[in-house]
C-alpha cells in the first residue's frame, strides 16, 4: 500500500526540493507568491502549508506541469538499500 502523505510535507519537501537543484530560493519562493519570507520559513518547517493555488503559482512560474513537480519533489533522492526483488 502507498504511503500518505501530509499536504505539510509536501510543501516543505517542495521548498527543499526547489533550493537543492538551485531552481529558487526561499526568498524567490516568496517573491512569486507575494508572501513574506518567514511564511517560507515556517512551511520548510512544516509549520503551515501551501495553499493548491501556492503550488500551481510555483509550477507557472517554473514552467512544469503542478503533477510533475509535486512528484519531482516528494520522490526520494536514493532508492532504498536491501529492497528486494
């Protein structure tokens, strides 16, 4: 079965996700979305979350599907060690 997962922790894992391949800062993040950077913050945090339309903005503005970008973002960066066949 799937694991579920948070809206919390895809928005913080997008925030991560967009500052380690250098595609936007914390600071760019908020910018595009006319928040405040402590807003940014907090969602790294987990603390609050992006709103549906937040993350369609981000993914505009990158020029990437929102699906595609949601799932480049919460797709683990090494596969598992020991999965078996």
């Amino acid at each position: 079965m799937p694991r579920k997962t948070s809206f919390s922790a895809i928005s913080s894992s997008l925030v991560r996700y967009l500052a380690d391949r250098d595609m936007l800062s914390q600071s760019e993040i908020a910018a595009v979305l006319s928040v405040d950077k402590s807003f940014i913050s907090r969602i790294a945090s987990r603390e609050r979350e992006f709103s549906p339309t937040q993350m369609q903005q981000l993914a505009d503005h990158l020029g990437v599907p929102l699906g595609v970008l949601m799932l480049d973002a919460t797709r683990p960066s090494k596969p598992p060690t020991g999965e078996r066949k």
